[in-house]
C-alpha cells in the first residue's frame, strides 16, 4: 500500500504534492486555466480541488493528470466543499459552494466508497 502524500494549494496556480514523512515536494501540477486553489479534498482515489476559476478539478493521485472537471455549474469562485454520507438517501455526496451564492451537490459514486458504519449507541 502506497504512503498518502499531502496535497497542498496556492495562490500561483500550483498544487504541491508533498511527502509528510521527509516534507519533500514529490511533485507539483500546474493548469494552465486553474487559477488560486481554495481547497483539495480527497475523495473516492482522487484528489478533488476548487479553484477561483469557478471550477472543481478531479485529480488522479498516482498519475497527477487531471481526471475530469467540473465547470459549467459555479459561475465565481468555488470556495469550500465538503465530502459526506447522506443517510437518509443512502448515498455519497460533494456539495460545493460558491461565491456566486450557489450549493451545488453532487452525488459520488465509487466502489472503493462504502457506507460508513452505522452509530453505535452505549
């Protein structure tokens, strides 16, 4: 099993891929159309990022090519997201948010993605 590595943002268009154990920079990935990342999430084996360009990015780890992306929905800069479980719905979701005063919610599907365990009350 390969070590997680710590993905980190900048202002300058760059993620950095870093090693917490040496605190080496193992890789960096620029876009040429990502601008400022508010924030990386790790999702399903993918590294998922919001940036100002109004966009959310699909990264593969491994590789670091970007898997897909996320760009007709938000129309300012897509600030935060959150990755959670909706019980109810029996399903994973990413809602992402936006300047642009918008949530939108996504429904991740994975087969490396399983319910979590259910609360166990003492």
């Amino acid at each position: 099993m390969e070590e997680p590595m710590v993905w980190a943002g900048s202002e300058d268009k760059t993620i950095f891929v870093i090693d917490p154990r040496t605190l080496n920079i193992i890789n960096t990935i620029n876009h040429p159309e990502m601008l400022m990342i508010n924030s990386l999430k790790s999702i399903a084996n993918s590294i998922w990022s919001c940036s100002r360009d109004s966009s959310i990015r699909m990264w593969d780890p491994r590789t670091y090519e970007c898997k897909g992306v996320l760009d007709q929905y938000h129309t300012d800069a897509v600030t935060d997201a959150v990755f959670c479980f909706n019980s109810r719905k029996v399903r994973w979701e990413f809602w992402s948010a936006s300047y642009d005063k918008s949530i939108c919610i996504w429904v991740v599907s994975s087969d490396s993605l399983q319910p979590p365990p259910p609360n166990i009350s003492v």
